[in-house]
C-alpha cells in the first residue's frame, strides 16, 4: 500500500494529470472505461483516484481528489471496496487501473499549479 501523495501520470504526450495511488501493486484491470476496476487475474494495472476536471475546473478536482484519498481505509483494497469507493466518489474523481510506466513522480514537482 502507498501513503496516499498525488502523483502526476500521463496517457498520452503532454497530457498529464494528477492522480493517488490506491494499489502499488499491477494486480488491477478496467474493462471499460468508466467501470469499475476489478482484481486481475495476471499483471495488469495500478489502482489509482483519477481526478478528472474539465479545464477551468482543475482546482476543484485536485480538491475533490485530496478529500476522496483522505478518507480512504489504511487496509489494501479488495473487490467489494473498490466497488464501494466507486459508488461514492465525488463528481470530478474516477477510480481507475493504470500502467506503471503511466505514473511520472510528484504532482508538486510536475506543475506550477499544483496545490
């Protein structure tokens, strides 16, 4: 398990955004986007919060993504409970299986807005 430290990932060249780390370990896959990340059968990907506000709304996600990441449980994440922090994320945070090679280092390092 990973203290819970926004990152910054990247998916595609020059698009970065912020994200905490749920699972450190790639036991994680997301069968479409939008769904719920589910335990893997191979290596597979991390489980990360996502925060994902539209421009002009960056503040309010990386807010939304610290307050999701604090109430999160000290304990490794299981099926049932990912289920249930999806359930009850706020509107600008998704929960989703990222590649390893995705995650670049500190969020607070990466930009000059970081909060």
């Amino acid at each position: 398990m990973t203290t819970h430290h926004v990152q910054v990932a990247s998916l595609t060249a020059g698009t970065l955004f912020p994200v905490v780390v749920l699972d450190d370990h790639p036991r994680w896959t997301q069968p479409t986007a939008g769904a719920v990340p589910e335990p893997a059968a191979h290596s597979a990907g991390l489980l990360v919060l996502r925060a994902t506000a539209p421009a002009g709304r960056a503040s309010d996600g990386l807010a939304q993504l610290h307050d999701a990441a604090d109430r999160l449980p000290a304990t490794p994440p299981t099926a049932e409970t990912v289920v249930e922090l999806h359930r009850r994320l706020p509107p600008y945070v998704q929960a989703v299986a990222l590649p390893a090679p995705a995650l670049y280092g500190p969020w607070t390092e990466r930009t000059s807005t970081a909060a």
